[in-house]
C-alpha cells in the first residue's frame, strides 16, 4: 500500500515543481533583483581606431541644391586616434554579446571624422545668400527635401574622402581595478565583430554581434516584443558616460526604471521603436531594455536630439529584440547565428529569488551557490552573499 503513495507523492511533488517553474517564468522580480541577475551580464564595450584620413573641402550651393568639390583647395589630411564607449548584452554563455552597430562600425567614425567638415561646408554655403536668397530657400524647401539634401552632402563627402583606418574591438575586464580608459582596454578582452550593419545611419536597424573568447558566461534573457506596449514598466542598465564621475566609474553600470511611453514607427516606417523615459545618455548605447522578468525586450540605441531637448523632455528609444535578432541575421559576416542561450548565472539566480520568496530557504541557498559558478571575471563577489 506505501508504493502507491510514494508515487503519487511522487507526481504530486513534480507537478509541484512544474508549476513552480512557469510561475517563476511569468513572476515579477523586484528592480534590485533586476539589476543584480542582469548585471554581471551587460558589459562595456570600446573602439578604438588609429589612422588617417584625407577630407576634400567641398562647397555646397543652396541655390541649386548641389554639392561639389573645391578644388582650389588642398585636402585636408587628418590623424585619428578614436575612442568610441557602449554597452553590450552577453546573450549565450560562450562569448557571444549582442550591441549596436555604432559602437562597433567604422562608418561611426568617418561620420564622426566629416561631420565637421560638413558643418563648416554648411555655414560657408548660406555665408553666401544675401537675407532674401535666405528667406527664398527657406520657404521653398520643405524639411523633408532639406533633410534629403542632407544626407546627400554626407554621402558626397564619404565618397570623396579616403580612409587608412585600423580597429580593434575590446570588451572591459569587468574584474579590472580602476584605471584610465586606455589602460582598462589594454587589459580588457578582444572582441571579433561577428554580425554589423554599416548602413545603420540609413535603415535604422541598429544592431550588431560580437564574440569573445570566453567560457560559461552570465548570459542573460531574451524576451520578445510583442509584450512591449504603452505603460509597460522598464528597466535600463548600462555605462552612461554623464554618471562618470572618476576613473573608478569606468567599470560601474547605472541601472534606471521608466515606462514605455510610447511605440513609433521607425524613420524609414519599418519596424517599431520603443520610446520610453528612463534615464539615459551617451554611452548607454547597446545596453538592454528590460521587463519585469529581467528579460531583454529591446536594445537601447538613441536619445532625443540636443536640438529637440530644448522644446521638452529628452526620451530614450530602443530598437525592439525581435527586431534586432532579424537585423543581426541579415548581416552576418562568416558565422552562423548563434543559438541565444541563458547562462547558469541568471538561471541559478532567478530560481533562487523565486524559492526564496516562496520561504524554500534551502533550495534558496543551493541555487544562489550555484550562481556563483560563472566566469569569476564576470561576476561581481559581493552580488549573492546578501541573499543568502
């Protein structure tokens, strides 16, 4: 009579645990538990690119609308040494990290190299309209043919010039002491840029994949974007450059809450892009947008513009996770798509925070244990101890 009881007990306890698991999967942590099982997984990354570059000085008429070279003029030979600081978002255990395309993209600097180029290209053109040529232009172009226009002096000016550009791509040791930006990348990890878009400043689709040769990493989740709508509450962690506030900050994400405020079209009108009021800045860039599951919904891309920031608030806007993984797939370089796979770390830990609030303190402290065996450069010692 005792073995049918066994069994049942047996189907009961598992049933018991099934039903433990899904409600682990749908729970909402608190925004500590947030940060602390995402953290060891958002790292930061920096590009550094050294060379030169040879910019035509070129002339622009508004009258006619046409862009050209002046060729009175000597080109003008400029020396790079480029820093460029994101986020990133390790998303399976064996090195691969999702980020944006302009924290790793060449086309980031040689945007960064022209634009000033093109600025003084632009004061010099409408230098030369008198108040009434001004005025004629003014009202006769619209915004969008302006904006076009635009884009066709940056164009012009890429085509022109010529790039001797060598980059590497580093991924910060989070385990580093503190230190100059330099002297953090030269300890830090390389990274191979396995999947990037260079047309990202005209489609959009912001998003990139690198690799580095590390093992049984904190990889995170990823969620899906059809859970993200208006009213949503949000969480953002990454390495805003504005809360640096001295060499030790280097290392030291900032975690931030807000809500999706809105869900827009993108500019091309392709994909949607999630607008939301958590706090970020440069440098936050490739870092995730988070549910309340600690689940990658988004990667969070740009900010309002300087110029918009002066008629109201400043958002920030995330590329949705759905539309990222398409993005990274397109443009793949030589490998295959990596299977997304949640490390041990965010595992282990979620179902500690779960069996702990369920007062399992036992099962609790074996799993928050078990988080700790993650890559030791990855993971904060001090995260799991006020836990158990």
């Amino acid at each position: 009579m005792r073995k049918p009881i066994r069994i049942l007990s047996f189907v009961l306890m598992t049933a018991g645990l099934l039903f433990f698991s899904v409600a682990r999967a749908d729970s909402s942590l608190t925004p500590r538990e947030i940060a602390d099982s995402v953290r060891p997984g958002v790292v930061k990354i920096v590009q550094h690119v050294q060379g030169s570059a040879v910019i035509p000085v070129i002339s622009i008429d508004f009258k006619t609308m046409a862009v050209t070279t002046d060729t009175s003029q000597m080109p003008q030979n400029i020396q790079v040494n480029e820093f460029l600081t994101g986020s990133g978002i390790i998303v399976t255990p064996d090195g691969y990290i999702i980020t944006n395309s302009h924290i790793v993209s060449y086309q980031t600097v040689k945007n960064i190299i022209v634009s000033d180029f093109i600025t003084q290209a632009v004061d010099d053109g409408f230098a030369k309209l008198n108040d009434e040529e001004a005025k004629e232009i003014s009202a006769k172009v619209s915004q969008q043919d302006m904006e076009a226009f635009s884009e066709k002096i940056a164009d012009y000016i890429l085509r022109q010039s010529q790039f001797d550009l060598n980059k590497t791509i580093t991924v910060l040791d989070p385990s580093s002491q503190s230190g100059t930006l330099e002297e953090l990348t030269a300890k830090g990890f390389n990274a191979t840029v396995v999947s990037v878009n260079d047309n990202f400043f005209k489609d959009d689709r912001d998003a990139a994949l690198i690799r580095i040769d590390q093992q049984n990493l904190p990889a995170v989740a990823l969620g899906n974007s059809t859970d993200a709508y208006t009213g949503k509450r949000v969480f953002i962690l990454g390495y805003p450059s504005t809360a640096e506030i001295n060499a030790k900050d280097l290392l030291a994400p900032s975690f931030s809450q807000g809500t999706i405020s809105a869900t827009k079209d993108s500019p091309n009108k392709d994909f949607q892009v999630l607008q939301t009021d958590a706090k970020i800045s440069k440098g936050s860039s490739g870092g995730p947008l988070l549910d309340e599951q600690g689940r990658v919904i988004g990667i969070v891309t740009f900010i309002t513009s300087d110029l918009a920031k002066q008629d109201g608030d400043s958002f920030a806007f995330a590329i949705p996770i759905d539309t990222v993984k398409d993005a990274i797939a397109k443009n793949m370089i030589s490998e295959r798509v990596p299977p997304y796979r949640t490390g041990d770390f965010y595992t282990q830990f979620s179902q500690g925070i779960f069996q702990l609030n369920n007062k399992h303190c036992g099962i609790a402290i074996k799993d928050f244990n078990n988080a700790k065996g993650v890559n030791s450069a990855f993971f904060p010692s001090t995260l799991i101890d006020p836990y158990i």
